[in-house]
C-alpha cells in the first residue's frame, strides 16, 4: 500500500525516466510534459545500464533533489541470461544511488512477481513468482530496497495494452493488429482464461500521481475487472471491417495462472481517490478509434 509524504501534490523539481524510449516510460514522459513537469528522458543511447561504467554514468545525470522513474529492462525475462542482463542493471542503478542519493525512486516492476491465487491479489499478496520473468522483477526490487533508503514506490502492473505497445504479445494489441489487417485471430484453447488488462496511459497517469505526492510503498497497476480472451478477440474482430474469423488451437502446456488472475485494486483506490482505471471496453475503444483515424489519413 502507499503512504503519501505529501498529503497534497507537489511539482518535483525533476524527474528522471530511465527507459524513456520503451512503451511504459514513454506513456509517463509524455503525460508529465503535458503537466509541464521538467523531464530528463535517458534511453540505451544515453546511459547502457550494461556498460563497465554505467552506474558512475547515471550519477551524474542525477541531482539529489530528483525523482527516478525506473522503468529501463530487457523484458520479457526469459531465460537465465536475460536474468542476469536485468540483474547487471539494476545493479547500476544501485550503484548511481549509492553515489547520488536521489529524493524519489518509481520503480515499474509486474504482477508476476505475486504467486498464483484464486483469490484477487493485493499489494499484501505472496511475493512467490513462478516464471523467470516475476523472478527478475523481485529480484530488482530486492535490491532496490536494500541499497536505496529514501521514498521508494514500486508500481506492479499487469496486462498492459496500447496503440504503441511494441511486443504484440497475445492479447488486446495482437487481436487488434491482426482484425486491422484483416487477418484472422488464433485463440490458445478455447479463449477462455480470464485476466486483468491495464491501459498504458492510466499506468502513466498513476506514476504521476505518485510522484505529485512522493509516494512511497506497494501499487498494483490493475483495473481490478477480468475479461476473456475470446471477448477481447471478438471485440477486436467486431470493430474493424470485413470482421475477421476466430479460430482456436490446442493448447501447448497448461494455462498460464490456471485461467484465472482477478485483482482486489481498492488500496489504491483508497490512496488516490480521484483516481480510477478505465474498462477494458473504454480503453480498447480509444485504441481502436486512434488505429481506425490513422487509416482515414
């Protein structure tokens, strides 16, 4: 759960994004220059969180008085030697905090460091990940917390989708890609696992939010609403025309989170509450309306 250290929001000074140029930290540096929040966008080009000297690099691109947004990962982690590129990273950026002790530390992490439960998961929930990916991320929060001791808030989101999500991972931006195309829509199974999806811009505004009020602790990105992946495929195939055909496929392996990963967001709700996720139809439509405007011009 968060605890605010300023009960009314704040402007920082400044706020640094590492990993300013993928999908997540692009969202967050496009929304805080809107707010007019002064925003130093590192990327690979600008400091290799890999390199011998990375940690010493970023130190100085930092000011005590900043807030860090950290978001930069080689991900999905999916194997052992992506798990120890992510570890190498963060431990730059410990090394950089160590040297230049920053105000604020945002770092993005993912729901897959929770152990799986039938139960909706919380902030509370068990830290027990079943896949190298939730590893790497508890990992890098581990370490975090044992070399940074100021105002450190970690964001978890799940399902994230987006007009520019550049994985087109299964789910809401590949079925849409596909209908747009004209393509049909291959479901694993029958479709029938449910989860929880989040749309980039609400993980942007929230990480803003957060940063107005130096939040520290635990967030669960997560709209707390669970949809099939059949409804999603079929809202796709429904929006673009001629709509596309579904089909299914066996299933190779056993399904991921046993088909279900509901979400209890209440916490957050509770610690901003003017604040609140969009649907996953309301957010899906804005996409599907910015996809369908880019065809007219």
């Amino acid at each position: 759960m968060l605890a605010h250290q300023y009960p009314d929001p704040r402007r920082p000074d400044r706020v640094v994004i590492l990993g300013a140029t993928g999908f997540i930290g692009g969202a967050i540096k496009r929304r805080l220059v809107i707010d007019g929040i002064e925003t130093l966008a590192l990327g690979h080009a600008d400091v290799d969180l890999l390199a011998d000297n990375a940690g010493e690099k970023l130190a100085e691109n930092l000011d005590t008085a900043d807030t860090l947004v950290f978001v930069s990962a080689k991900a999905p982690c999916k194997d052992l030697a992506m798990l120890l590129d992510n570890t190498r990273m963060v431990q730059s950026v410990c090394t950089a905090l160590q040297q230049k002790l920053v105000a604020h530390v945002i770092y993005i992490s993912s729901d897959a460091v929770y152990r799986d439960s039938r139960q909706p998961l919380t902030e509370d929930s068990c830290a027990e990940p079943g896949t190298i990916h939730g590893v790497m991320h508890l990992t890098r929060e581990v370490a975090l917390r044992q070399n940074y001791h100021g105002n450190l808030a970690i964001v978890r989101p799940t399902l994230v989708y987006g007009y520019d999500d550049p994985h087109n991972g299964y789910g809401p931006n590949r079925f849409r890609r596909l209908a747009a195309a004209g393509k049909e829509i291959l479901l694993f199974g029958e479709g029938e696992e449910r989860r929880d999806h989040v749309d980039v811009e609400d993980i942007a505004e929230l990480v803003r939010l957060i940063i107005l009020h130096r939040s520290s602790g635990i967030a669960n990105a997560a709209s707390g609403e669970v949809v099939s992946f059949r409804e999603l495929a079929e809202d796709a195939a429904s929006v673009f025309f001629p709509p596309v055909p579904i089909k299914v496929t066996p299933r190779q392996g056993l399904m991921p989170h046993n088909g279900y990963r509901p979400f209890d967001n209440s916490a957050l709700m509770r610690a901003f509450p003017g604040f609140r996720f969009k649907s996953w139809r309301e957010g899906l439509s804005l996409v599907y309306q910015h996809q369908l405007k880019e065809f007219e011009e």
